[in-house]
C-alpha cells in the first residue's frame, strides 16, 4: 500500500552542506527528480554503501527500491514542497532523505495513498 508523504525543505542553504551525496539540483523539479531517482533504483544507496566502514555489515533493507514511487515539488517562497508518494516503509525514505539533504527537511503531513 502507498502512502503519501509531505515534506518542506526549508533552507536551502543547508541543503548543499548536507554531504557528499547532497542533492545537486537547485530548483524544486530538479530536487523532486533526484528525489523521484533515489527511490526508484538503488545508485545513490550503492555509493553510501560502498563508502561505509564494513559496507557487508550494513542492512539490506535499506536499499529497497520502488520502481513507481512519484515526486513532485513546487518552489514556494524560500522554500520547497514535496508530496511523494511511495510503498517503501518510512525508515527507507527517511535514509534516503538524510543522504540527500541531511537534516534540513521536515515531514508536514502522512496520509494513505
């Protein structure tokens, strides 16, 4: 079952120091398909893998991947929105999110899908 995810990226500023796996795009649409790409296939858990101490030791749930998980964002003020819609449990999301902006996101709202 799908579930729908509200996010807020609040400082955009953060969000470039927030590693080196940190979200290259600049704008909401380029973030949303970084986003988008992250959860559907398994590159960006891949190189965080390969960079840990004892990458065999590491969970391979966390690399699950959802080939129809769907982003969208939209720029508001000085900060962007993202609705994403996933079947992927909350901890993958959540790792995902922390690779890519660190903690400079903020869940808003969960609903079904």
């Amino acid at each position: 079952m799908a579930t729908r995810y509200y996010l807020s990226l609040p400082d955009l500023a953060a969000l470039r120091n927030a590693g080196a796996l940190a979200f290259r795009a600049h704008g909401a649409e380029g973030i949303a398909e970084e986003l988008q790409a992250a959860l559907r296939d398994d590159g960006l858990f891949q190189r965080w893998r390969a960079a840990q101490h004892d990458p065999d030791e590491v969970d391979p749930a966390l690399g699950a991947c959802d080939s129809a998980a769907d982003v969208r964002g939209e720029q508001r003020d000085l900060h962007i929105d993202l609705v994403v819609v996933t079947s992927l449990p909350s901890t993958v999301l959540r790792h995902r999110l922390r690779l890519l902006a660190g903690q400079a996101w903020q869940l808003r709202d969960v609903t079904a899908a």
